[in-house]
C-alpha cells in the first residue's frame, strides 16, 4: 500500500513539474525568431516561475522513496530508477545552461552581446528538460501499470480469480 501511495506523489508531481517544462517546449519555436526587445519582453513572463523549483525536488523525493521502497519489485525499481534518473538529468540540465544564461542576463533584463547565444542556451536546454522530465513521467506511468500486473500475477498464484 505504501509503494502505491508513493507512485501516485511520484506520478502527480512529476506531471506538475512537466507543465511548464512542457509550456517551455512548446513556445521555443515561437520564442527563436523574436526580435531582441520582444523576446526580453517575453521573457517578463516567467517571473515566479522558479516556484516550479520547489515541485521538482518533491518530485526528485518522491522517485527517491520510491526506489528505496520497491527494492523487491524488479519490475517496478527498474522504472523507478529510470524516473529519478530524468528528474536528475532535469536538475542537471538546469544548472549546466538555463541558470548560467539567467545568471549572464540578470534573469533576462539586461543584453550582453552574446544575448543571442545565451538565448538559444536557454530555450535548448527547456527543451532538453522537459523531453527527460517526459521520460521520467513515462517510467513512472510505467511503474504503475507494472505493478498492476503483478498483483495480477500474485493473486493468479495464490488462485484468486480477478475480471479482466
């Protein structure tokens, strides 16, 4: 009952911190080709959204005490593993390109001259993150089903008779 307490924290926080990974994703194309002035315009709007940090490292936890807690369940830990590893490799991504572009440009109100490299660093790099946070999300719905099945398995072993 814990394991499936925790996978579900796990899944719902892992699918709060793939709304504005994903929000980055999809606006990237639209974002690119923005003259200077609009694209520092644009990017006002995300002002607050280091909140979102908070969600990440509950989902970080979450998949944490996940595998600690479904070390018996091959099946399961295999997914686990893999859904801490993305939402590593987010953090990761973040503090290698997204914080030294905010950083270089004052959180993106002031222009260096290389304001346009620092630009495709940024978007990049949401771009990355948010494809590994998807993985991640993935395992974990994974996770889920796979532990499903194997109450299935258990209880077939032990002659209970589920529907299907």
């Amino acid at each position: 009952m814990r394991v499936r307490a925790v996978l579900f924290l796990a899944i719902v926080l892992t699918a709060l911190a793939l709304v504005p990974a994903g929000a980055h994703l999809f606006a990237m194309p639209n974002k690119l080709g923005l003259a200077q002035a609009d694209y520092f315009t644009v990017q006002a709007i995300y002002r607050g959204w280091a909140l979102f940090g908070i969600v990440l490292f509950a989902a970080l936890a979450a998949d944490l005490a996940l595998v600690l807690l479904s070390r018996r369940s091959r099946r399961i830990f295999r997914a686990a593993i893999v859904a801490l590893a993305a939402e590593c490799a987010s953090l990761a991504i973040f503090f290698l390109w997204t914080f030294p572009a905010n950083r270089a440009t004052a959180n993106w109100t002031e222009v260096p001259a290389d304001w346009e490299a620092l630009r495709r660093q940024w978007e990049y790099s949401h771009a990355a993150a948010a494809i590994v946070t998807f993985a991640g999300f993935c395992a974990l719905v994974l996770a889920a089903l796979r532990q499903g099945g194997e109450r299935r398995d258990a209880s077939s072993l032990a002659g209970e008779r589920h529907p299907t």
